[in-house]
C-alpha cells in the first residue's frame, strides 16, 4: 500500500508552505525523512526526528536519526522503523524536525492509503506548495499555566530548625 502525506511547514505566515508526499508503508522513517528534506529543498545533513502526535498535535515519542540516549534508554530509530508501524488511520499525524539549531518544524498527516500505482516511482513528490522562507519561522515556547510556585513553601518551620535530623539539615 502507499501512504500519502501532507508536509506542511509551521510557520505564522499568511503563506502556506506544503508538500504532497507518496511513499510505500514498508519503507522506514528515514526514507520519509529524506523525501521531506529533499522536496523542501534542504540538503539533509543536520539532525531530525520525528515525534509521533496526538490529535491536538501534542509531541510524543521521539524516532531520532542518531541514537543520543543515556544508556538503558531505549530511542526508535529512523532507520530501522517501518513507516507503517507509526502512521495509520488511528494515529495519522506526526512532528518532523530538522536541523535543531534552527527548528525547522513540519507537522506531517496521513492523507490517505491507496493501491500502488503501476510506473510510479516511490517515494513520490506529487504537489508542490509555496516557497520555503529563508531562515526558519520563529519560535515562541511558552510553558502551559498553571499554579504558580512559591520556592519558600516547603512546611518547614524554621523555628525548629534545630530538631530536624541530620538529612533534613544537609544541603
């Protein structure tokens, strides 16, 4: 079967900056990874990872290009995931991010899941929209609300300091 996506860059323009994607669902995320940099035009030599999302485009689990974790912890690997382990009708969007320094984002849809064309090449660029700007859009990380913490607050009457035991006093 052939997965169709939609790449779309996150950016607060007025300008939609889009590509149409096909590529076979037993091909691995890197495959993904390096039509997306190639239809955007990027040369595809800095960092990625794709984080796989929820409804509200909330980023969850990490697949990274290079295995950077602290050891015993366990990172899937663009190479060796297999796009349709991660995309499909229940869970169709994903978070791509490429090059850290500048925060390229895309947020990446599964449009739909058809029947392999015959004399088609995969992966496929099949439309193109808009231009990409010259330096990444901007990004404005904010923290969610929530109650506000005062550092002092910790019920510990500093008048009886003298009778808390020794791990209480060590700093």
């Amino acid at each position: 079967m052939i997965y169709r996506f939609r790449v779309i860059l996150d950016n607060d323009t007025e300008d939609d900056v889009f590509r149409d994607l096909e590529i076979r669902e037993t091909d691995t995320m890197e495959d993904l990874h390096n039509i997306i940099t190639q239809s955007f035009g990027f040369d595809g030599l800095e960092m990625a990872s794709f984080y796989i999302s929820d409804e509200q485009w909330n980023q969850g689990e990490e697949i990274a290009m290079f295995d950077m974790s602290e050891a015993g912890n366990k990172v899937k690997m663009m190479s060796t995931t297999i796009i349709k382990d991660v995309a499909h009708e229940a869970s169709p969007k994903l978070i791509y991010v490429y090059d850290f320094m500048n925060m390229w984002t895309f947020y990446v849809e599964l449009a739909e899941i058809v029947e392999e064309a015959q004399g088609t090449d995969y992966p496929n660029l099949m439309f193109v929209h808009g231009q990409i700007p010259d330096e990444a859009p901007e990004k404005m990380f904010e923290a969610d609300k929530e109650e506000t913490l005062n550092e002092f607050e910790d019920d510990i009457d500093l008048d009886d300091y003298n009778n808390l035991d020794f791990d209480e006093n060590w700093n």
